[in-house]
C-alpha cells in the first residue's frame, strides 16, 4: 500500500495559516490550489523553492487522479477517481442548462452545471437498489477528498474558479455517516478566497439518519438537504433501505421538521420510481399526506436498471400520471430525465465495470 500523506486541500486557510508562514504564503497557495487548480508543488512558481520543498516532505496538492472517464451524448461526464491508496471512487460532471446566445452570438447566460460528489469509498447503508452498496463499506473520504473532486472535475473541464458551481453530495456513501469531514469540506467550498461556493449552491442527500439530520443542522451550515425517501410506507421502505429499520420514516419527517431551512428554501424528497413497486396512484396519495406541512419539493427519479437487478424502469406515462397527482393536491413536483443514461451512469457502475476488467 502506498505512504500516504494529508493533501493541502484537507486544510481549511485558518489550519493552513497556522501550519505556514509567513501567512502571505498561505494566500499566494490557496490561489494556486483553487484558482490556478495546481497539481503539484512545481506549479506554484511565486512560492520560494525552500518552502515548497518543505512542504512536498509533508503534503500532497492533490490526493486524487482520474483512472477513468465516460462522457455521456447528453454532456455527463462519469469520472472514477483513484486515491493515494490505490482505492477509488466516483464524481459526475453534469451540465443542467445549456449556454444561451442573443441574436449575435454574444453569451447571454453561461451554461450552468453541478457536481455529483462522493463521500466515501462503499457505502453502509445497502440500499437494495444501488449497486455502490453491493460492494460492501471500506472507508471515509477525507475532507480533502471530497473537496478535490471539486477541483480536479473543475480543472478537468477547465471551468474557471468564479463560474458557478452547485454541489450535491448524492455519490458513494451515505453523506451524513461522514458528518465531520462532509461539514469540513462544506466550510472549505465556502472560503472567500477559495472557490466561494455558498451553503445555498450545496446540497446534501440523505438515506435518513434521522438523528444525523439533527446534527448537521445544528451545525447551521447553511445547505439545502435532500432525502433520499422511495417509500410512503415502512414496510416497502426497509425493503429498499434496510437501515430503515432504525431510521424510520416518522422520525425522518420529524428531523427535517427540525432542520433549519431559509424561508426561500424548500427540502428536497428524492423518489426514486421502480416499476410495480411505488409508482401507483395509491403511493402518490400517501405521499401527499406524508409531506403534508412541509414545505417540499419532491424529484421523481427513473430506476437505472443495472446488470443483475430484479428492479424495473417505469413507463413515462406512470411518472407523469404520479407528477400530476402530486402537483393537483399542491406538491411541487419535477421529474429528473436520467442523465448519461448511455454511460455507466448509476452511482457504482464505472468503478464496478472498470475494476471488473481488471
């Protein structure tokens, strides 16, 4: 197994003045890791070679490199990412609206994109319909980690550092069960002098550990959270989710109850649709009164069946029939058209087939 060492990224600028000096360093350094996206210490040409020698004894810039890539007709781009410890894990580039130009070909509005982010390397939770969990749990990321998928997907698709980024952390693993080095990270994104992303423009996505929602909102970070609900019952519920079981769907509602949310904000329900499973009339009813007092928005997410699944995708017309129900009895309600469906697009998928042919 290879040595690895922390990378500057783990840091937030207050860790990294109190490790650097003299603290003018410390802002010429953080511009070249999230405005000039260095690789290594050779790229920061206006840091004296004494001081980036120092540091390359006990730093990385970068933990990550890309091992692999699919782009997608649509414009997604699948990327598995490998670790200092030879282990890897996946982040999605995905354009959510395109360029727009006036009359003259002038930029009007530049496209607009998010980053699907991991947290972790496998995944507890063991969501019967995911193939991430299949492989079982190995470890958390670093705060660095998460953060460098940020500035590795940015620099790969040469996005400068003040274009507007959204994240969500909906990849490998359940966000919440790595509630420290996640909240590091979200503090990271946000540094002025860094890549400035807003807790607003930051979502993170929840199996539901209930008493994890609390946590994070206590920590009062600012970001959107989503939760990851496909069922309106139990019983379906720790079917899909087992860990349902401890985390059930009423003490959900009531964590997010809790949750401190901007007025101008609504919590995300992600319904994932399978086919003869939870796309009836009869799901939407109770799922309207469910959410009832919540000031909501629900995603409707197609299954992307997978090699070895006994899941199936639903029709386009149950989704929209459901949309509709949902959005008569007052439910803000969209449906999220798979992306990269042509590539090995489901959380897992990249990283199972690339290591499969290993």
């Amino acid at each position: 197994m290879t040595n690895t060492k922390p990378s500057l990224l783990d840091f937030t600028k207050k860790e990294l003045q109190d490790l650097i000096k003299p603290t003018f360093r410390v802002n010429q350094i953080f511009g070249w890791l999230y405005h000039q996206y260095a690789e290594n210490f050779d790229d920061m040409k206006n840091v004296p070679k004494a001081l980036r020698d120092e540091l390359e004894e006990k730093y990385v810039v970068n933990p990550l490199k890309i091992a692999n890539k699919e782009e997608s007709s649509d414009g997604t781009i699948k990327y598995l990412l490998q670790m200092q410890d030879g282990k890897t894990m996946e982040a999605v580039w995905l354009k959510m609206k395109d360029t727009q130009l006036d009359e003259n070909g002038e930029v009007i509005q530049e496209a607009k994109y998010t980053i699907c982010v991991s947290s972790q390397v496998g995944c507890k939770v063991g969501c019967s319909f995911c193939l991430t969990g299949k492989s079982g749990f190995t470890r958390d990321l670093t705060a660095g980690e998460i953060v460098a998928q940020v500035v590795t997907l940015k620099r790969d698709n040469n996005h400068k550092h003040n274009r507007m980024i959204n994240i969500v952390y909906m990849g490998m693993g359940e966000p919440l069960d790595n509630l420290d080095n996640l909240s590091k990270a979200i503090e990271i994104f946000k540094e002025d002098d860094g890549l400035c992303i807003s807790g607003k423009r930051q979502t993170v996505s929840t199996s539901g550990l209930s008493n994890k929602i609390d946590q994070l909102g206590q920590k009062d970070l600012g970001v959107h959270i989503a939760i990851s609900l496909h069922a309106v019952d139990d019983e379906l519920r720790t079917e899909l989710i087992p860990m349902n079981k401890a985390h059930n769907i009423s003490s959900i509602i009531e964590a997010v109850k809790r949750f401190p949310i901007d007025t101008r904000k609504r919590v995300m329900f992600e319904y994932l649709v399978i086919k003869e499973k939870n796309d009836d009339i009869a799901s939407a009813k109770k799922l309207v009164k469910l959410l009832h007092g919540i000031k909501a928005k629900v995603n409707l997410i197609f299954f992307n069946p997978y090699p070895g699944t006994d899941y199936g995708r639903p029709s386009r017309a149950d989704m929209v029939a459901f949309q509709e129900y949902l959005i008569d009895h007052g439910l803000l309600c969209t449906i999220r058209d798979s992306k990269g469906i042509d590539i090995s697009a489901a959380c897992g998928q990249l990283k199972e087939k690339t290591e499969g042919e290993v």
